[in-house]
C-alpha cells in the first residue's frame, strides 16, 4: 500500500459528503493503483466502504429531515432488485471489461454532470413512481457492476423525477447509494476475499472527509464544483482507460 493512497482517501469522503456521488468511482481506482488488489476484488472491497462512508455521510447531513418517503420506496425497489442482478453479472464477467466499461462510465458522467443544472431551494413535486422503479432499477444494475453507488447518475436522476435541490438530492442519494451497496455486496460475498483491515482503515479516513464535504456543500458554488469534478472524472477515465490498452 502507498501513501498516496492513504493521501487520496480523504478525498474519497469529500466528494461523498459533497455530492452523494463519487465515491465508488474514486475508491476503485485507489484501491486498484494505491492497495495494489484485482479489479474484481476492489469493485467488492469498494461496496462496502461506500455503503459504510454513506451512511455516516448521510447521518452527519441528518437526511431524515428532507427525504421523500414514497420516492425513496420506490427508487429504492428498483435499486435492490438491478444491484442484485447487477452484482451477478459482475461475478462472472472478464475484469478487462470491466474495467473498459467502468473507464467510459466516468466519461459519461463527467459530461452528464457539466449539463446538470440545480434550483436555489428545495421544490417538490408529486412523485412519478413508476419512472422511479425504472431509473433505480437501472442504477443498482451500475451499482453491482461496476462497483459504484451511481451517485453522480443517481443526482441527475433524482432532479428530473423532481427532487431538484442539490443538498436534498444529495442526501436522498446517500441513502439510496448505501442501500444499494449493500445489496450487492452481499451479492459478492464469498467469492471474493474482503481484506477487513484495509476496509475498516479507508472508512475511517473517507469518513472525516465526508463531514467536511457535508459542510462545504452548504457553503461553496455548485457550478464550479461541477466542473472540477468532472475534470477529475475525465483524468480518471483517461488513466484507467490506458492502463487497459497497456494490458491488452
């Protein structure tokens, strides 16, 4: 393990807490290049620490106080069942694909997160349950995949079925992202080996990360966020993107 890794993992936690999202797409990496693990292996690994670094996020936001229950049900009965379906596919699937398709995954979103575009205040509307099982169901499909939350598809998601509020999106994803994590890490279970002491170390340092990103949100302009982080995403793209031409 390097200590770049240990350097990048707080960071993990910031765009977490700042934008319910990022975290699988971050951790992956850092555990594929920093703890040197299999993408196979680090796509599991991962699940847990998001679901984990969510949870804590999501509860430093007290989410509770601004979820919309109904959404929520549904979102989330979509999630499960693709995360399910999602992580099985992952289990059998060749890792070069994998990770071919996890490279043009961050491509995707860094252009879909430039075009995202949120309201000043909370606005609700009613909700469209049947477009919110489909959507959540063709997120967890992502989630158990690729090893990621679907948070930064999951956001954009969330604003059009009317929830168009960054923090509220934020904290609706959080809790939608743990869930689905889960699931599909108990999908995983016994076919990969999860190296607890490593997950519990990232967790606990991705964790202060989060409370910061959770307090910035308040405070920092969305739009530039916006374009930082979808510049990170792009580099991100760019490395792994090569590393598998090099392989192949």
């Amino acid at each position: 393990m390097s200590l770049w890794m240990w350097l990048t993992v707080p960071l993990m936690g910031l765009v977490l807490g700042l934008f319910g999202a990022g975290g699988g797409m971050l951790t992956v990496p850092i555990l594929m290049y920093g703890a040197g693990l299999p993408i196979k292996q680090a796509i599991a690994v991962s699940l847990w620490i998001v679901a984990a670094v969510s949870l804590i996020a999501a509860t430093h936001q007290r989410a509770w106080r601004v979820l919309q229950r109904k959404l929520l049900v549904f979102f989330s009965l979509g999630g499960l069942g693709g995360s399910i379906i999602g992580a099985w596919v992952g289990t059998w699937i060749d890792p070069l694909v994998q990770q071919g398709l996890f490279s043009l995954l961050l491509f995707v979103v860094a252009w879909w997160l430039l075009r995202v575009k949120f309201h000043d205040s909370p606005q609700d509307k009613p909700c469209h349950c049947s477009l919110a099982v489909l959507t959540g169901f063709g997120l967890g499909v992502v989630t158990g995949l690729l090893g990621v939350g679907g948070g930064f598809l999951m956001v954009p998601a969330l604003v059009l079925l009317g929830v168009s509020h960054l923090p509220t999106a934020v904290a609706h994803s959080l809790v939608l992202i743990a869930a689905n994590a889960v699931v599909s890490g108990i999908t995983y279970a016994g076919k990969v080996d999860l190296p607890l002491k490593l997950m519990i170390g990232i967790v606990l340092v991705a964790a202060v990360g989060s409370m910061v990103g959770s307090h910035l949100l308040q405070r920092l302009p969305v739009g530039r966020l916006q374009w930082v982080l979808s510049v990170v995403l792009v580099v991100l793209g760019v490395v792994m993107l090569g590393h598998l031409v090099v392989t192949l």
